[in-house]
C-alpha cells in the first residue's frame, strides 16, 4: 500500500510501539535556514556561520572544546518520519535509508563534522552545519583525525562520492 | 558535594525531569569485550572483527550499504552515567564533557567510523569498534569523504592527537 506521502518504490516499516531510552535536547542550532526546501544540499554547501546555543546547565562542559579545530556535532532531525526504511529520490535514487544520510531514519540523529569558529560562554560558532533553524542538539564531540578521518573512504553507489 | 562515585575535580548537574525524545534500539552490537576494562583504548585499539546483528525488521535499509568502504555507527552506551559535565581520568586530566569522547555525557550516543568487512543478510561484519558485547545499535549512515574527512584536525589539549 502507497500512501499519498510515500513515493512509489519506498519501503515503510512498523516501528516498534515504545522507545527503548531517552536523549535531552542540550541545546539549539541556530542557521540562516528556515525550510527545508532552503537548507544546502550538503554541509559542505554552505560556508554559512551558524550557532550552538547549548543550555547554560552544560556549559562546563565545553571546558577544553576550544583547543579543537573540529568537532562531531549530534543533532536530532524532529521534523523527519522515522519509518521508511526504502527512500527514492531524484538525487540519490532507490536506496536503502542505511545508505543514505537522509533525515528520514528510525533514530533521526544527524552528525555532522565542523569547524570551530569561536567559543563564547555557552555558543559556539561554528562551519559545516546544514541543518534547519532550531534544530535541537544532542551532542558535540571533539574530532579526533586518527579515528575519525578516512581520505580515501568510498561510497560506491555515489557517483560524484558526494552526499 | 562528592560522593564516592565522583572523582575530585568532577562536576555532576542536575538532569531534567524528563526526556525529550526516543530513540529505538535497532540491533546490538557483538565485540570480543565483556568489561569496560577489556575494551581497547580507542577505535584504532584493536584490528577485531566485530559483527553489528541489525534487527531484521529494518533489513531492507542496508539495500546500497555493502557499495560503501566505511560506515558511521552510533550506538547507546547504556550503561554509563549521564550526568557529569567536567570529567577527570590519568589519561586525559581534568576536561569538559564535550571535549571527551567519554560514554559519560548528558546523550551517551556514541559515534565510530568503521570499515566494513561484509555484509550477510542483516548481520555486518566491521572492524573499528571499542564498545562493550551486547551494545544497542542506534545508526548506521555512508561515511562520505568529502563531508566526513578531515585528515588535518587538531585537537589541542591531546598530547597524542589521539582520544
């Protein structure tokens, strides 16, 4: 069956009927995208400063954050359905929702890799994001090259090895 | 206050009262380790084969994923605590919570870039995990290079570059 939110070809799952754990939203990311239609295509497709307002509960916890050029940001895609587990579109094709790092996944939490700007009390500006305005942040983690760099990584299905 | 649990230097908020979001746990993840004191130091610790068994429910989202040389998986560190904001240990001294990539965190979402040995059905085998035998499974995404990569990041206060 095919609803009329469902493209021919996608595949939708039953989801479990409860959580299995919890995440807080630590803060929010403030972007100059307000829809989706206006967010970039990737994150490397904007050079756009934006800014992590983390709740001021945590801000101890950014002792040290400003010694990294990069970090891992977590954020939680709220406006996605979590259910498709097939997704067609013109850019990507028919692919499985684990090939893809569209927002449309059973745990709508994106990672994105930025650069830090600069760190004031509990914000952060910082390069890379391409999220929309308010999207509520999970986690921010430093960039650690020897674990998390891989040059020559391959996503074969991609031809421009592009998201 | 410190308890016995809190070492000298570390700070503990108070969480919220509740959640506000879920996540599902989508498969478990299968490592030679047992104790968090027989994991390795880092991702790069161990050359182990580890397997990730995706809950078959969601088998159809791996379509395209065995295109992909390297993955992103996130998964839950259940068994850690959530509220410490400034952590202290030999290996790292005494730093925020967001500069760590400590399990403890306010989310325990954990993120490692693996490379994929093979996929069977809805079981991967992958090497590059650190986490406990049995760890839920949150995410699977396509590492892409030129948003994932960056072989020049520096994070300061780590003598090594390593976590």
């Amino acid at each position: 069956m095919i609803g009329s939110d469902i493209r021919e070809g996608e595949i939708a799952v039953t989801l479990p009927e409860k959580f299995d754990a919890g995440v807080y939203f630590i803060g929010r990311i403030r972007t100059p995208w307000k829809t989706r239609s206006e967010c970039p295509r990737n994150a490397r497709g904007s050079d756009a400063v934006c800014t992590i307002e983390l709740d001021k509960r945590y801000a101890p916890a950014l002792d040290g954050v400003v010694t990294c050029t990069h970090l891992v940001v977590l954020y939680f895609m709220h406006e996605a359905r979590r259910d498709l587990v097939v997704q067609v579109s013109r850019h990507s094709g028919r692919r499985g929702t684990f090939a893809l790092r569209s927002p449309v996944r059973p745990n709508p939490i994106a990672m994105s890799v930025v650069k830090l700007v600069k760190v004031e009390g509990s914000t952060l500006s910082v390069v890379g994001l391409d999220c929309l305005d308010g999207t509520p942040l999970i986690d921010i983690k430093p960039y650690f090259a020897s674990v998390d760099s891989v040059p020559d990584a391959v996503v074969g299905w991609s031809k421009s090895g592009k998201e």
